[in-house]
C-alpha cells in the first residue's frame, strides 16, 4: 500500500535523520511516497477519529536481509489502547508504569494462549513513537526470535491527535513470524509458496497444526567477493540479489571482510539458492551468479575482486 510520507513518519514522531527514512530500508514511490512500513501508519488518523482501542492488520514493506525470517513483503498487526486518568490513578501508580505493566501482561498473556509454554522474554529498545520501548522475543530452532516491538506511546502523538490527558500504549507484531513458531515452519518463503506439500498441511486453518517436513531441494553455494565503498549497505545487496533470484535466493551471508593496507575494505558473501518446488541446475546458477556479479558493479558502485 503506498503512504504519504507524512503518514509512515512525521506523524509517528520518526525523526528526519532517522535509518528507516532512508531508501536502503524504505521503498520510496517518489520523493513524497512510500510503500507502507508498518502499521503504525493509521494511528493519527484513527485517534482522531476518537478510537480508543483498535487493531490494524494490513501488508508493510521493508528492504531487509535475506535469511530464512526475512522478507520484503510481511504482514504486521497495530495494537493501541488508550486510558483515562482515573484508570491508572486507581492503581496507585504512575501512567508511565501503569500502561507498561499492562501492555507486559496482555502481551504475555497473547504468547502463552497462542503458544504454551514457550521460553519468552522483554528487551528494551528504542523506538521513536514509544518510551519506555520493547521488543519480546521468543526462543526458536535454537535462537531467539523478535516477534513484536511495543511500547508506552510518546505523550506527543496524543497530544497531536486530541487526547493530551490520556497514557497510551501500542504494539506491532509479524504475523508470519508469529505463525513460524506457532506451526513450527522454518522458512518465511513458505507463505509465498504455492507447493502443495505446504498449503495442504494448513488447508483446514486449524490450530495446534505442526509443519512435517518434506524433502527439500538441495541448496546451491556460490560466493562473491569485491571491494566497498562509504556508500554500500547490505541491504542494497540483498535487494539487487533478490531482483534477479526472487524466491530462488534463500540467504546472503557475510562469510569474511577484510582491511588492506591502502584502507580498503573487502566483503565477501555466500548466496544461497535453493527452489522450494524443484532441482536447481548448473546451468541456471551460473547464469543467476553471472547476473548478481553484473548488476552488483554496476548498481553498488563496488570492484568485483
């Protein structure tokens, strides 16, 4: 969905020199135009129509690595809920910690119903339209996985939106990352699939479903080696990468860098391919990595060693 700029930033308090305004995370349709980023889009707009408790669960586009939990394309879920004065006055504590405790204990009453007793646990962090800031995260295939960033919304945000008296706080939440430790499936290119070892399995849209594992297509290793400059950003990468192997590419991952002496820098990267429906051939890696190493120099600006 695209989204005025002022929509996906300026009303959610994003500062102007922020990371995620740049086009090495945002897809921009012109200078004024973006692609949704989140949810947390619709919150001005919803305030100001006199919400005080609403979710909005639609599609967010990020440029963004490329690993078995990535993907350009996700769906988000925004919580928000406002509360009166006289809410937090009566617990006897202050706004701040109110609305805190009360988001922890919604949100880890969300995890536990949706997935027992799964290990969890609450980082701080930073985000610009929440303070205090979180991020839970949950223990899966042997690492931790963010699932959802949360906080208490900044003042400012209610202040704008006609409720300069009220605490509020807010949630975003992955729903493919959700489902990945729900259903146990260990790939997000799943979703986007339409193999139907895959879309049989969840077919009756039931809970408590597990994903069986089927023969997977073997993966196919190539590296790629060149020297970078102050402008490169692995995100570029990864989306020049993608542009040519689509779902065919299923990670890049730096395997090595290194400074000469005359301070240049070198990375290099190993992609790996890997069909979810069928055998990659050599024929067809080798033309995907000629074209990786075309459009790398071209579009990056860097030296292929």
């Amino acid at each position: 969905m695209q989204y005025m700029m002022k929509q996906n930033f300026d009303d959610v308090l994003v500062p102007e020199d922020h990371v995620s305004r740049s086009s090495n995370d945002t897809y921009y349709i012109d200078p004024q135009t973006v692609l949704r980023c989140h949810t947390s889009a619709h919150q001005a707009e919803l305030l100001r129509s006199g919400n005080t408790h609403f979710l909005v669960t639609g599609d967010v586009y990020r440029r963004d690595s490329i690993d078995s939990t990535h993907y350009p394309i996700f769906h988000q879920m925004e919580g928000f809920r406002v509360f009166d004065p006289d809410e937090w006055q009566a617990s006897g504590m202050d706004a701040t910690s109110f609305a805190a405790a009360d988001l922890k204990k919604c949100l880890e009453g969300l995890a536990r119903h949706l997935f027992g007793a799964v290990e969890m646990g609450w980082v701080d962090t930073y985000f610009p339209f929440t303070n205090p800031s979180f991020e839970l995260e949950i223990y899966f295939q042997e690492k931790w996985l963010e699932v959802l960033g949360c906080g208490v919304t900044e003042q400012e945000i209610l202040k704008r939106n006609g409720n300069p008296d009220n605490v509020a706080w807010a949630f975003g939440l992955g729903l493919e990352r959700l489902a990945m430790v729900l259903f146990d499936i260990p790939d997000i290119r799943f979703f986007w699939s339409n193999d139907e070892r895959f879309t049989s399995q969840f077919s009756k849209g039931q809970l408590g479903v597990k994903f069986k594992q089927f023969s997977k297509y073997p993966p196919c290793y190539t590296d790629i080696s060149f020297w970078i400059n102050e402008s490169f950003t692995e995100n570029n990468l990864c989306e020049v990468v993608r542009g040519i192997a689509g779902d065919l590419v299923e990670e890049v991952q730096l395997i090595d860098n290194f400074t000469n002496k005359k301070g240049l820098t070198s990375h290099c990267y190993r992609i790996a391919y890997r069909s979810m429906e069928r055998s990659l051939t050599d024929d067809e890696i080798n033309d995907l990595q000629w074209k990786v190493r075309e459009q790398v120099q071209s579009k990056l600006n860097v030296v292929i060693r």
